[in-house]
C-alpha cells in the first residue's frame, strides 16, 4: 500500500460534524482541525482502515459509499454498516 497524506482542514470535509474522512476521491485522509487532538489518533486509524478497505475490499466499499441508495446513512452508527463497524473496532484497537 501507497502511503497517504493526511490533511487537517475541516473546510475540505463533505459531511459537517464528523471528525475526519477518507477521500476516495483523492486518496487522502481529512481530519476536522478543531477536534480535539486526543482524538486524532482514532481517527487516523479509522479513516486508514478505509483506504484499506477500499484497496482490499473495494467493491463493497464502494457499494456501501457510492451505491446503497441511504442504506450508509441510515445504518451509520450500526453493526449492519460493516465498513463502519469494522472501521470503529479498528480505529478504537
């Protein structure tokens, strides 16, 4: 795997509120600059595990981001959103 920059501008985040976001775009991970820096760590390693599984797993990535027509936001914050529930346990290990 490439390495990936890793860029604290929240004017470049597509969803206001979360703390920071994976890029597939751009291949590049977002972080919110004014969240609280004890939190970046976490959310390096749960946007990582996306690039990750974008790479290794990148149809259901992106199945789940670009094409499950609101299932993503409705299941967000559960354990059915495997990208989420994995990205969660990795990010928190």
């Amino acid at each position: 795997m490439d390495p990936i920059p890793v860029i604290f501008n929240h004017t470049m985040l597509t969803r206001p509120g979360v703390g920071g976001q994976y890029d597939f775009i751009r291949h590049v991970i977002i972080i919110d600059e004014k969240e609280n820096q004890n939190e970046y760590v976490n959310i390096v390693y749960h946007e990582f595990r996306h690039y990750w599984q974008d790479i290794f797993f990148h149809r259901i990535f992106r199945w789940w981001v670009c094409n499950s027509r609101g299932l993503y936001r409705a299941y967000y914050n559960t354990d059915f959103c495997s990208i989420e529930a994995d990205a969660r346990v990795y990010g928190a290990s």
